[in-house]
C-alpha cells in the first residue's frame, strides 16, 4: 500500500506517518518501484500499537522505548496483574463484556476461588 493508503487506514495525515517512519517507530517503506512505496501489515499493526499508545496519553519518546521491547500493548496494572493488548487488535473490536468474563475466570482458575 501507499504512504496515503496507510496514513488513509490508521487515520492519520501522512506527515505523521512520516514522523513516525523518521522517530524509528515505523520502519521505512520498502520501494517498489520509482516513486512507489510499499507498507505491509508490520506498518499497519505497529501504526495501531503507537495511536493507541499516544491517545493514553504517552510521549512519543516514551513510545518508542516501549515499543523496542515488546509488541504487546500494556493497558493497566494492578496488584500485579498486567492487562495487555496485542498489537493486530484494533481498540474499535475488543469485547470488552467478554474480556473482562474471560479475565475474570482465568483469576479465579489461577487463584483456586472458582
């Protein structure tokens, strides 16, 4: 896909893909052809992961160490349970009724209170 057809699919101006391509956080596009730019889903999903970063709040600095070292997207901590969100799961599809039953039976499962 094209810069325009990325920037078109996360939603975002192009410039701010290529900011991201230039911070490190995306990596460059592979040439096709003359003038012709090719992003894959790599782009796409590492795209998601930095905006759903960035829309909590986070700096894009702190974005990208973070996302150096893992490709799971940390939603919240508490008493040492860690939520975390795959990086090809767009915020838009998580059912979250479903979620938090799932968690909920794994936490019981795991401390013997179900």
């Amino acid at each position: 896909m094209t810069l325009t057809e990325l920037a078109d699919h996360l939603g975002v101006p192009p410039r701010q893909i290529r900011f991201m391509i230039a911070e490190g956080i995306l990596p460059p596009a592979a040439r096709t052809g003359r003038s012709a730019d090719a992003y894959d889903e790599t782009h796409i999903s590492k795209g998601q992961r930095y905006l759903a970063l960035h829309r909590m709040g986070m700096k894009p600095g702190s974005i990208k160490v973070l996302m150096s070292f893992d490709d799971a997207l940390p939603i919240m901590q508490a008493h040492g349970v860690e939520l975390r969100v795959g990086p090809q799961v767009s915020p838009d599809d998580l059912q979250i009724e479903e979620i938090l039953t799932a968690v909920e039976a794994a936490l019981k499962t795991y401390t013997n209170k179900g």
